[in-house]
C-alpha cells in the first residue's frame, strides 16, 4: 500500500477513434491489408521480417485463395507453421471470396502486406498515410486488416 516510482514509465498511448461505419456495405469495395507478413513465394519484394520500414502491394485480382507453395510467411515474431499449410490463415481470401458479391460488392484486387512486429509508430503511422492515400484514390469503401 505504499507509493511508488516505476523505473520503466510507460508511453502514453495515443486514442484514435474507430471510423464511421461503412454505410452501404453490399455497394461497397473492400480492400485486404495485413501486417502478418504473407508474401509470394521467396519474397520477391524483399519484404523485411521485422522492423518494418516498407510495406508490398500483391495482385490478387484473379485468385480464390492463397495456395500454399505459392505464398509463405516471412514474419519475424510468430511461429509461421500453420500459415506455411494455409496463407489463408492469416490472410482470409479464400473466405472473403465466398463473401464477395453477396456481403459486399468487391474485393480490391491488391493486397498490402507489412510485417508488424517491431515496427516503430513513426513508421507505422507514414506506411499507414501512403496505403490510405491509396485506396482513398481507388474510391475503397472499407478495409479487412489482419494481423498475428
């Protein structure tokens, strides 16, 4: 019951309120971002495992799912077993084509990917701007984020 001084002072967190809903949800195109680091097979983007300072962009435009072979995890900070069986694990497109057209109109056809473990909030923030930028040009109605 005695006062104290932590030796390791926390750093306040930032409170970023939740967007508006999405208003017409069977009209709307969605787009596919994960920070689990699901990349094509040998990583042809030089994706970096952890520390994240860039972020990929993958056409998935004519795929029903990610084929295992095809894809892999290079995250740093998870065991990427399962996800080397089935990407779709961490990055469901195989779940949201059996959605599209009936729960919303459409899926982006690119995927973003980084790899979030040991990234710092400056560069999270920059990577989060240049991706919104993006699909705020492409007219994307809401995003599917995936994360480990």
């Amino acid at each position: 019951g005695l006062p104290f001084t932590t030796e390791i002072p926390l750093p306040e967190v930032e409170r970023v309120d939740p967007a508006p809903p999405i208003q017409d949800l069977a009209r709307a195109t969605l787009a596919l971002i994960s920070t689990g680091a699901i990349v094509p097979q040998g990583n042809p983007g030089r994706l970096k495992q952890s520390n994240s300072t860039e972020w990929q962009k993958y056409d998935i435009g004519g795929l029903d799912r990610l084929e295992p072979g095809e894809w892999e995890p290079i995250h740093g900070g998870y065991d990427g077993s399962a996800a080397r069986t089935n990407p779709n694990l961490v990055v469901p497109l195989d779940a949201l084509r059996l959605l599209e057209g009936k729960i919303f109109a459409q899926l982006h056809p690119y995927y973003y990917v980084t790899a979030g473990v040991g990234t710092s909030v400056i560069e999270a923030r920059r990577m989060a701007r240049e991706i919104a930028a993006e699909l705020h040009r492409a007219r994307i109605g809401g995003v599917v984020l995936t994360a480990t």
